[in-house]
C-alpha cells in the first residue's frame, strides 16, 4: 500500500497513539531491564547510582560461566549441523518442483508447527526409550532439530532471488558442478547461510523448554541457570545476566539482518 | 538424465528429513503409543502393558473405594488455558491492527526499519523478557512505585502472580505474530479501492470496515492463528507470572514429567495439545488456502 501520509484522509482515529502505545509496550520491559543491571541498589528497583559491580559478580561465578560454557558448545555444535543440513535442503529444493515436494517442505517447517513443551516431553521419552543417557549430547541433538527451519527459511529465500543463468553459464564455461558450486553459488549464497547460522546460533542459546526437559542434570544450560535464579529470587545479579542475553541476541539478529540485506 | 537430477536432489534433502523425521516425527508417534500404555509404579511407564487410564484420568479419578468419579481439575486448566490464549488474541488484535496499519501507511524506508523493532524481541530470550515483566509488575515494582509517586495509594499492586500478568505476559510475548501477518496483508492492499470507497462517498468509518478491514482479514486470520496457538502451548510465561499457581495445559503436562511422575498422563495431554494445533491448522489453511507471506 503506497500512500501520501500527509493526507488526512488516511488519518483514522486512534491510529498513531495505539502504535506509540504498542512501542512503548514492547520496549519498556527491555529498556528497563537493561537500566536496572547498572542500579547500585541491592533492592533492585530504586534508583540509587551507576555502577558496573553486579556485571563483575556475574561474571565471577563459577556456576553461571560453566552453564554459559554449556550453552555456547550447545549452539555451535546445534548451528554447525542444522546450517549443513539446511544449505543442502535448500539447494535440492531449489531446482524446480518434483514429486512430493510439498511433504517435504511440510517436515522441514515442522519443527516450527509443534508446540514447544510437545517437542520437549516427546524427545524426552524418546531417548529414554532409547536407553540413551541425558546431558550435552541429547541436547544438541534436539536443538539441531529446530534449528534446521530457522537455518533453512533464509537459505531457501536468498537461493529464490538467485538467477539460475549464473550457474547456467559457469556449466557451459566447462566448470563441473562442485567447481560451480564453489565458484559461483556459494559466493553469492554466504550471506544467506551466514544469517540463518546466526538465527540458530540465537535461537539454541535462547532456548529454555527444550533443554529444561531433555538436558537431565548434566546439561544445565544458561537459560536453566537463570530460571533458576529467578525462582529464589529477584536480585541486581538477575538482572546483569538478562540484561547480557538481552544485548547478545540484539546484537546478533541485527547482525544477522545486515547481512542478509547485502545484495547479489 | 532427468534419473540423475532427482537423485541427486533427493540425497541433498535427505539429510534434514531424515533428522527431522527420525529426531522428531518418530518421538511424536512414539509419544502417542506411550499414552497409551500403563503407568509405571515409581514413575516411568511400563513398556507394552496398553492401558487407556490416562484418557480416562483427564475426566475421571478413583476415589476410595474405587470407583470413578468426574474430576474436574484437568478440564478446568484446558478450559483456563482457552480462555486467556481467546483474551490474548483479543488484546493482541486490538493492539496489533492499528499497529500494522500505521506501519504501512509510512515511507518505505521507515517500514522496513519498523518492522525490525517488530520482530526484535521475538528472538529475545523468554525467560528474560518475563523476568523484566516481574520487575515492572511486583508490588513495591516499577509500576506500583510510579503510581504512588503520582499520588495514587495502591497499597500494593497485587497483579504479579495473577491472571491478569500472565495475560499482560502472553499479550507481550505473541505480539508481533500478530503485527506481521496483518502487515503483510495491508502493504499489498491496494489504495486505490479505499480512495475510490471515499470518493463513493464513504465516511472513514465505512471505509473502514467495508473495505480495509475485509481486504486484510486473511492477514487478521493468520496473526490470531499465530498467537492463539503458540498461547495454548506457552509454558515460560504461567511458570513465571502466575508464579506456578495458575497452571496453563503446558506446565500440567510438564509436572507429569517432574514431581507428578505420570508419564502416560503427560503423553496424553501432549498428543491431545499436538492435536488442536494440528486441527486450527487445518481448519485455517482450508478456509485461507495459504497463509500470506512473510515480509521483511
């Protein structure tokens, strides 16, 4: 919809505050968050002063850095498989349309249709069935499973916008395939690789249900630690280590989005 | 040829199907045989022993002598979990709409810049973005604070640990499932049938709602589908806001696996939970055909 905003035909009431008021609503918890992990009060909500002490004693527990540890062997392990898995998904569904082709597409977004809480006690009582003891190994395994829709939508949608004629021209300049690949597809296809990589890498690093149920005791993760923590209680440390997982997943989605914007 | 290239197509798919279909797809079947079989004594179940006492146990329990009688409990947190996700999708509407048409009345750049705010806190951690939720709300919070420095005695807010912060809790976490789709409907309303409803002589209100409201509604299907859904399955948010005394469907079926150690029970209530997914899935995709695409 192209319209002249500027035209007050286009003004409907109630419309511009309810936005401001939406804003508000979805920035406020965060900002807030974010300013309370710098209060030097121990009560948390009262403004008394700037300090940077409750980042020193987060980062100085031993507890909280090994479940940080857990966490990011956890999401690079779940990104590196989920990435592969999903480049070469993307490359086989990109060439036309075969038969069956909407089932497969159908499982590869499954991940995504599942409530949460079903995909958790489901894998649970699939490795128990299994005899398979729970710790690190359970739990990349469940985090690879819904990291692959996440790696594969972005691939899948650089690979649409690609011009078929490029791969075309480098088969009739005698490259053979893996020569095109290398040359011709992977170059223009990184940035789309790259982003969905970053979009698992967050989302198995922001993952709580899933590996609350499948991780058994062995397997704390950052997110189990910090729940935790917040059912002792609500303390300034609380809110420094939130406050560190707020920034890192911005960071990373705003990276990730800069470069999918990178043009052919 | 033409043998060759789906051969090759087919083992550049296989990999992420067979993982998904084996770490996955499986566990969901197998979860639905374990609900049918026979609890354990200490927990866990006894393989191969049928029982249907779970389906049975949603509705009835043995009292004292035995017997079945009707318990409500289990009905009452579906019946709960129903009708805040039915609230949240309301507030989310009432918010969401205006939001997304205000959006896509901007300058193209300024959209585009918008709808990242949008998506940003979706990819935020849950946990966290409830916690936040629990500073502003508890008594003595940012909230109460700052309506009693205006000289409002709330004597304590009292909202934290009720309905009406898991309420404010699930309206914040769905949101922008409900902001996207609506979006993505408008931006490719054509302006040109509403300027042509003014001109007809239209006041904004018939504009409205007999012409834009109409236009976007596959989009207004899909954003409450996406926030009525994941609503009926949320789990983070009831744990925390409700402070565990206000369960939802997900955290009865998660306390199967913990203190309550009624795995077929769990099953159950999660094959159940799997189904009215699947079902308002189905339902959508029949009357909408496809869901609109997602924009960026």
């Amino acid at each position: 919809m192209k319209v002249d905003a500027s035209n007050p035909l286009w003004r409907f009431r109630g419309i511009t505050s309810t936005a401001m008021f939406f804003f508000a609503y979805l920035y406020l918890p965060i900002v807030v968050l974010i300013a309370l992990s710098f209060n030097e009060n121990r009560l948390a909500t009262i403004w008394t002063g700037f300090t940077m002490d409750w980042y020193v004693t987060a980062l100085s527990n031993d507890d909280m850095l090994r479940a940080a540890q857990n966490s990011i062997v956890i999401a690079v392990s779940a990104t590196v498989l989920a990435t592969i898995a999903a480049t070469l998904a993307a490359m086989g569904m990109s060439r036309g349309r075969f038969k069956g082709e909407s089932g497969v597409s159908a499982m590869l977004v499954l991940p995504l249709l599942v409530p949460e809480i079903v995909t958790a006690i489901a894998t649970l009582l699939f490795f128990v069935a299994l005899g398979i003891k729970l710790g690190l190994l359970t739990v990349i395994i469940a985090h690879t499973v819904f990291c692959i829709p996440f790696a594969y939508l972005p691939i899948r949608a650089r690979l649409e916008g690609m011009d078929p004629a490029l791969v075309e021209a480098a088969n009739d300049l005698y490259a053979n395939e893996w020569k095109a690949f290398r040359r011709v597809t992977l170059p223009l296809l990184w940035p789309g690789i790259l982003s969905g990589a970053m979009l698992s890498f967050i989302i198995s690093l922001d993952d709580f249900v899933i590996s609350y149920f499948v991780g058994g005791a062995g397997a704390t993760t950052l997110p189990i630690y910090i729940f935790g923590m917040i059912r002792i209680g609500i303390t300034p440390e609380v809110n420094a280590v939130s406050a560190m997982m707020l920034i890192v997943s911005i960071l990373f989605v705003s990276i990730s989005f800069l470069i999918d914007r990178i043009r052919y | 040829m033409g043998n060759i290239i789906r051969s090759k197509r087919f083992w550049l798919v296989a990999p992420a199907v067979v993982y998904i279909g084996f770490f996955m797809a499986v566990p969901l079947l197998q979860m639905a045989y374990v609900s049918m079989l026979e609890r354990g004594d200490y927990g866990g179940v006894n393989w191969g022993v049928f029982s249907m006492d779970a389906y049975i146990s949603f509705i009835f329990e043995r009292d004292l002598m035995d017997n079945l009688v009707v318990n409500t409990d289990y009905l009452q947190i579906f019946a709960r979990s129903f009708g805040l996700s039915a609230m949240t999708t309301v507030f989310a509407l009432l918010l969401g709409f205006p939001t997304a048409f205000y959006i896509s009345t901007q300058p193209q750049s300024r959209r585009n810049f918008l709808i990242f705010l949008v998506t940003i806190p979706f990819w935020t951690n849950i946990l966290v973005r409830n916690y936040a939720w629990m500073l502003l709300l508890r008594n003595g919070g940012l909230i109460d604070g700052a309506l009693n420095w205006m000289g409002i005695e709330t004597g304590g807010l009292d909202v934290l640990y009720t309905p009406y912060a898991v309420s404010i809790g699930l309206t914040y976490t769905y949101l922008p499932f409900m902001v996207l789709p609506i979006y993505a409907s408008l931006e490719k309303l054509d302006h040109r049938l509403v300027e042509a409803a003014f001109d007809l002589g239209a006041d904004k209100r018939r504009a409205m709602t007999r012409v834009i409201l109409p236009l976007a509604a596959p989009g207004i299907a899909a954003g409450c589908i996406l926030v009525f859904i994941p609503c009926l399955g949320a789990y983070v948010t009831p744990e925390l806001l409700g402070g565990g005394k206000f369960m939802m469907i997900a955290n009865l079926i998660g306390s199967q696996f913990g203190a309550a150690r009624n795995w077929p029970l769990g099953a159950g209530l999660g094959f159940v939970l799997l189904a009215l997914v699947l079902i308002s899935m189905m339902v959508y995709s029949f009357k909408f055909k496809s869901l609109p695409e997602e924009s960026r």
